[in-house]
C-alpha cells in the first residue's frame, strides 16, 4: 500500500479561514481537471490568525502535484 501524504498550505490573518476554505475549492478542481485519483481535501482552521487547506496524495503523484501547486509544507497523513 502506498503510503498517504497530506500537502499543506498555510494562511495567516484575519481572513485566513475563508481563503483557507476558498482555496480547497480550487484543489478540488485541480483534481477534476487532472482527473488525479484523489479524494481527501479540507481546511481547517487553527486559530482565529491560522488557517490551512490539504490535500491527501499517494506516492506516486505527490511529486507532480507538488511542483505543480507548491504547497508550503507536508507530512504523513494520519487517518
């Protein structure tokens, strides 16, 4: 089984839940576009100054996606 790695992209300020939430609809559609075997997006925020958007990728596509949507930072996903 391959293992699941979670892309992630920070947002800070005032307005980061709802870019957070905006920007998972454009990953969404990163995903229909490319038509990537992908099913895990959300954001969640953190604080009332941190949010964050992902994206669960396997192996094999984490490299293209990443240079293909520069996240700022990953880690393995934990279901």
């Amino acid at each position: 089984m391959s293992r699941q790695i979670k892309l992630i992209w920070d947002f800070r300020g005032e307005a980061s839940a709802k870019t957070a939430e905006h920007h998972e609809i454009h990953l969404k559609e990163y995903i229909a576009i490319e038509k990537l075997p992908i099913n895990i997006t959300g954001f969640e925020i953190k604080n009332e100054l941190h949010a964050i958007a992902f994206m669960v990728v396997t192996d094999e596509n984490m490299i293209a996606v990443r240079d293909a949507l520069k996240p700022h930072r990953g880690a393995i996903f934990e279901s």
